[in-house]
C-alpha cells in the first residue's frame, strides 16, 4: 500500500514534467509583421506605420465666371465679371483687363442708381469707384438735389486707346480698365447736371460737381475736370494710374 502511493506520486510528477516539455516544445506563432496588419486593419493608426493619406481635393468651382464674380467684392453694386480683356492696336500690345467687371448699376435705399451705358473696368478699379459713388457722390447730390441721383451718364470704363486719342500719346489708363470720364447726371427731381455747361457756376448743379471733384481728388490717383486742360470740358475723368516711381504722386485739376 505505502510502496505503491509512492509509486503513484512518482508517475504522477513524471507526467507533469512531460507535459510542461510538450507545451514548452510547442512552436509559438510568430507575430505578423507590422505592415500585413495596418493593410489588414487600416483603421488601426497606433499600428500602422503608413502615413495618413492627404484628404482629396473638391474639384474646382465650376465655372469660372462664378469664381471670379466671387474674387471681385463690390457691395452694393449690379455688376457681372468678365473673362480676361485683351486688346491692341497699331501693333502695339498692352491693352487689356485681367479681372474685367461690368457695372450697370448702384443699389441706394432699395432703389437702383443706373449707370447709363454700362461701365466695363478692371475690379481694382471698380472698388474705388464704387466706393466713392457711394460714400462721396450719391450723399452730395442728396445734399443739393431732392431724392439724389436717378441715373449717371459715364463713358464705356475701358477703351483700348493712346491718352486723349493722340497718335503718339501714351496707352490711356482707359486701356487697362482703371479710368471712366462722367459727362453729367439725371436727378429724380428732374433736373440735369452736365459737366460741360453746369461745371464752375455758382448754382447747386455746379456746386454738387465741385463737391465731387473735391472728394475725387482724395481717392483717385488723377482727377481732370473741364478746369484741367482742352481735352476734358465735357467730362470728369477719374483713374488710378501710377504716376512718379513709387506711384505716390497725384494729379487734381
Ligand atoms: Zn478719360
């Protein structure tokens, strides 16, 4: 009885052995290398050594007359973009608008000041412009005139043009859609101011133009009122051209 428990506990720590060399014996799997896992797990980013891939673009906007329409930023104004302008003449090139709008009209209290004989400019332009219509020279014609400024009579903005229409001139800023001459307004009351036969007089027509000649002068880089030379009694032209080196220079007559 005693010889065959020892016997029993012999064979049974034989047995254990065994089994712990078996296990021991057992080949362990080796781990899957590192770039299998992240192609089978891909949402696994502490595993994964590939780099995050950039998110895909959205095409572009789909038109680009919509896209520049967005570039251009004119509150208050009725306008449209343009493509590109680009002109010559007498072979010479350099005529032309990167970023042309057309202008038709002014938003004022819910009505429309029309520009008569749509203005077509360069957008760098027309932020000037647009502004100075609407902080300078709609308030000053309300000032002289009941109910303001029905419509303004402007030349065509761009024109692909020597300065003056002189044969040997330099290329007029009008050729590079950064100038428009005025000829007049009609008021809602009914009356009419002409720059050629209402400018200098003491009346309230001639003092509403030597009101806005003033406020031109302190946006535009070039003012020329029928005061200025020949070639402007019957107009107000207003540009942003350069002029001297650093393009600080301004021109009010
Ligand atoms: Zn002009």
């Amino acid at each position: 009885m005693h010889k065959r428990l020892r016997f029993g506990f012999s064979a049974t720590v034989f047995l254990i052995f065994s089994l712990v060399l078996a296990f021991a014996a057992e080949p362990v799997p080796a781990p899957k290398p590192l770039a299998e896992t992240s192609k089978t797990e891909p949402g696994n980013a502490i595993a994964s050594p590939m780099p995050k891939p950039k998110p895909v673009q959205p095409p572009e906007a789909v038109s680009p007359h919509v896209k520049d329409a967005a570039a251009c930023d004119l509150p208050g104004m009725d306008f449209e973009s343009l493509p590109p302008v680009r002109g010559e003449f007498s072979g010479d090139a350099g005529c032309g608008i990167e970023s042309p709008v057309r202008l038709t009209s002014i938003q004022r209290e819910g009505a429309q000041v029309a520009l008569k004989g749509a203005v077509t400019v360069s957008c760098a332009f027309a932020q000037t412009f647009s502004e100075w219509l609407q902080s300078d020279v709609l308030p000053a014609a309300e000032k002289h005139f009941d109910g303001g400024i029905k419509s303004i009579a402007t030349g065509p903005g761009y024109q692909c043009r020597r300065r003056n229409n002189q044969p040997d001139g330099k290329l007029s800023e009008h050729a590079l859609g950064k100038a428009v001459d005025i000829s007049g307004f009609a008021m809602k009351e009914g009356a009419s101011v002409s720059v050629e036969t209402d400018w200098g007089k003491d009346t309230p027509a001639g003092r509403f133009l030597t009101d806005i000649q003033k406020s031109a002068c302190a946006r535009f880089t070039t003012v020329l009122s029928p005061e200025g030379d020949e070639f402007h009694k019957s107009h107000l032209h207003v540009d942003i051209g350069c002029h001297g080196k650093t393009c600080t220079y301004l021109i009010c007559q």
